[in-house]
C-alpha cells in the first residue's frame, strides 16, 4: 500500500480506519523524525511517520540555521556532541550519492570585544578536547585575508574549516523519500491524539485513523511533551519555546563574505551568526526569546533593525543591500540545555526531545541512536541487503539549477527561477507537496524578492486539485 492508498482510505473512511501497521511508528515530520524513518528503514524495520501537519518541516526544522556543525562548541562527551558528530561525517558520506549540496564556507568563530577574545582560548580547548581538531586562531591580518569586507574591529578569531552551509529542506526530504522507497509510509494530517499499550503493539489515535506499530518514537519537536502526555500519560520535560528572528539579504550580499561568521558562544545560546546560504543569499540571526506560543513566528520590527544593523556593523558594505525577507522560527528549547532522551522500556517508547539548534545536522546520528535503543529493548530487524538512494532536486546557487537545461516550459518563479517542470515534478513524485509551503521549500517559489507576489496566481493555476486547502492569492506572502 502506497501513501497515496492511505491518505485515499483515510478521506474515504474516517477516523476509525486503521491506516498503517508498522514495526516503527515515527511522530513528527521534522529533520529529525525524517533522519529516524530514514535510518530505520534501512535497518530492515516497516516504518510509517505521522506528521499532523499538511507536508514535513512545518515545524521547528523550517526555521533552522542551515549550517552543518562538527560539534566543536557541544559539551565534550554528551549525546550531542556524539550524534553531531556522527550526523556530520554520515552527511558528507551520503550527500553525492543523494545529490545533496554542500557549500564549503568553514566558520569563523569571530571576537569583537576584549572579553570575547579572551574567551576565545577556552573555545579553542574545547573544540580541541571535543575532537574538532583543525581549529586555529588567527590574528586580524588572517581574518581580513580571508573576509577583506569584515568590519576593521573584529580582533580575533577561531578558524573552523568544516563547518558548512547545507540544504535544510532538500536534506529531511531526501531521507523520508529514502525511507518511503524502501517500503516506508508517510502520514499527513494526521495529528497524534492518544494511543493505547497492549504490552506488545502501540494503536495510535490520529486525527484521521489509527496507526499500530510495535515501537513508537517521539519526535514531535515543538510539541513532544504534548504527545509524552496524551499517550504516556506524563512527561519527563517541558517545552519552553524559544524564538529565533531572521533577516535575509538579497542575492547581491553573497560577494561580500566566504565564511560562516559565528560569535563566541554563551551558555545559553550560539549567539547570532551571518552566514551565506545555500540558495545564494545571505542571512543574520537568530535571535533568542523565550515565549509562551508553540506557533507564533510573528516578527518585531525593531528587532529586525536590530540584526540589520548588527550585521551591518560587522559587514559594513551591507548598508547598501536590500532586505529580502524576514521570518521566525521556534527552537524546542527545554528547561535544560541538553538533548532530552526518554526510553520507556516496557511500553516500547522513545521520546526525543529538546533537540534544538544542532538537529539538522544530528538527526542522522540520532537516526543511529534510536536504532541502538530500539535494539536494546529487544527490536530485531533484518538489514536491508540492497537499499534503494533516492536523489533529489538541486536548489542550490552554486550548482547547476533546473532552468539551466532546456524543455523546462516556462520560468514560473523569476525571483527564484523556477521552472514549470521543477513544480510538475514535485507532484509526480513519492511524495508530493501538501501546501504552498511545502512546494516553496521543494523549489524555492515564492522565496525571492517579491515574496510570491509576481507568480502567486500562476502557481494557484499550476497546483489547482492539488492542495486540501486550495492555493488563493493571499497564501503566498505566507
């Protein structure tokens, strides 16, 4: 039974259906609930994930940074400093064979005042007991050989060659399309309400059917002490949101930086960052604001202004380039820094909470972990012997791009150059968009300067039947 089987049995039959059995039941569509299907299903183990939202990524995983990290910065010896690590190296390891872009950038780790400076040996040590061993400091002469458009008072700073800017849609997508192919399923709409322990199988009540499978793993993200709640009945954490704003620069930006420029980082946070991006502009933020909402991703001027203006006094040529976008995303922070990981051994039950700013780039470790976890309950799958890799789509800048090739039909997007085949080919694939959003982060329509202004009547023609709430003009300034 395909995806397309189930959501049609799910349209047709209520809530009652039982619209998957699986060996592993994932809950939720982020990066890390996709590296999770992903990993399992290579293993050998019958996965299904079930995401509440019309498409992945809806979440927290939509706002990240985008940056692969090595885990120089995590705290030496814990379980993301380990799951970073090995997400790094297995990501670079598979991105060929998937088509998954990399943009070698490196990072600099950068001092502007006497007190970050002097804090940038103890970062030194730390990257250097975490593994991370190509770390160097470099004077200020180095930092202007390598960024000649960094503002003349930075004082130091800390080169961290493998530190890369990725994808962040393509890569989830890419490993649930992996998971789908080799015999996985993807729910949508299907939001986790409660769920029942026969002591051997979980049946899952969604919104739209049930779900049996005999483990179960938590990756609701934003919303994982919720789900711990309704199936479980507790939770051993508390989500505390945490909002990150963001500034996007236009295209003309790129020329002026190499690096990911990242600050000395605290206790609580890494700091705001000024980093190029994988579609080719350049970006400052995040911020970090802890609030009460799980989905509001509203932004506030003045904060804005803040991060342009940051940005502008350490790139100073970014005076004279406009602003693209603006937009929020929401980290799954809890009340303690590091990653939350809940076994529940005798109900068959992983949780994995608390994953925040690391998680694209851990979610393949922690596609690792679960397996280990899930063997240590007693799980036993047979590994696949031949595992089908997907490729998927080039969105990046630096790459041949779609309409690079002719036969495309028409350039839908201009902003963005994207071509009427690049949207046709989303719908005709294993898994299609499910909202406008999801066809933006499979092509970048709507991502560029006039925000889907321009090309937003021409996308409703194209994906007209396509999404359970129709596509109307307004949606795409969304």
């Amino acid at each position: 039974m395909d995806n397309t089987q189930i959501e049609k049995m799910d349209n047709n039959s209520g809530a009652s259906v039982l619209l998957a059995d699986a060996d592993v039941a994932i809950i939720g569509g982020g990066v890390v609930g996709c590296g999770v299907a992903r990993r399992m299903a290579i293993e050998g183990a019958s996965v299904v994930l079930i995401e509440k939202a019309a498409d992945i990524l809806d979440g927290a995983s939509k706002g990240n940074s985008a940056i692969l990290h090595t885990g120089f910065d995590a705290p030496p010896g814990s379980l993301e400093w380990k799951c970073v690590q090995d997400g790094h190296a297995e990501y670079l390891d598979i991105c060929k064979s998937m088509k998954l872009p990399v943009l070698k950038t490196g990072a600099l780790v950068t001092a502007w005042t006497e007190d970050e400076e002097e804090r940038l040996q103890g970062v030194l040590e730390k990257g250097l007991e975490n593994g991370v061993d190509d770390l160097r400091l470099l004077s200020r002469t180095e930092i202007h050989k390598m960024e000649p458009h960094l503002d003349s008072s930075v004082r130091a700073a800390i080169s961290v060659p493998r530190e890369y800017v990725i994808d962040p849609w393509s890569a989830p997508l890419a490993y649930l399309l992996q998971a789908v192919e080799n015999d996985g399923k993807a729910l949508f709409n299907a939001e986790v309400t409660g769920g029942d322990f026969d002591g051997s199988h979980w049946l899952l009540k969604t919104r739209r059917g049930k779900v049996r499978a005999r483990y179960v793993v938590n990756c609701a993200g934003l919303y994982g002490d919720i789900v711990d709640h309704a199936a479980l009945g507790n939770s051993e954490f508390v989500i505390k949101p945490r909002k990150g704003q963001f500034v996007v620069f236009d295209m003309a930006a790129s020329k002026l930086i190499n690096s990911i420029i990242l600050p000395v980082p605290s206790e609580r946070t890494k700091g705001i960052v000024l980093f190029p991006t994988i579609f080719g502009n350049m970006m400052v933020g995040p911020t970090a604001e802890e609030q009460d909402s799980r989905d509001d991703a509203s932004v506030d001027k003045d904060v804005l202004n803040m991060l342009a203006e940051k940005a502008i006094k350490m790139l100073p040529a970014l005076a004279d380039i406009p602003v693209t976008a603006t937009y929020a995303g929401i980290r799954p922070a809890t009340e303690r820094k590091e990653y939350r990981i809940i076994e529940d051994t005798e109900r068959n039950w992983i949780t994995l909470g608390g994953i925040r700013s690391t998680g694209l780039t851990s979610a393949l470790g922690l596609g690792h972990h679960v397996h280990t976890l899930l063997s240590s309950m007693g799980a036993s799958f047979e590994k696949r012997e031949h595992v089908v890799t997907p490729t998927v789509p080039n969105l990046a800048e630096h790459l041949p791009r779609d309409c690079d090739e002719p036969g495309y039909g028409e350039v839908v997007c201009h902003c963005e150059m994207v071509t009427q085949r690049e949207i046709e080919a989303v719908f005709a694939g294993k898994l299609p968009a499910g909202s406008l959003a999801g066809l933006k982060r499979r092509t970048r329509a709507t991502m560029g300067r006039c925000q889907g202004f321009y090309c937003s009547a021409r996308l409703a023609e194209l994906t007209e039947g396509k999404f359970e709430i129709p596509l109307g003009v307004g949606d795409a300034h969304e």
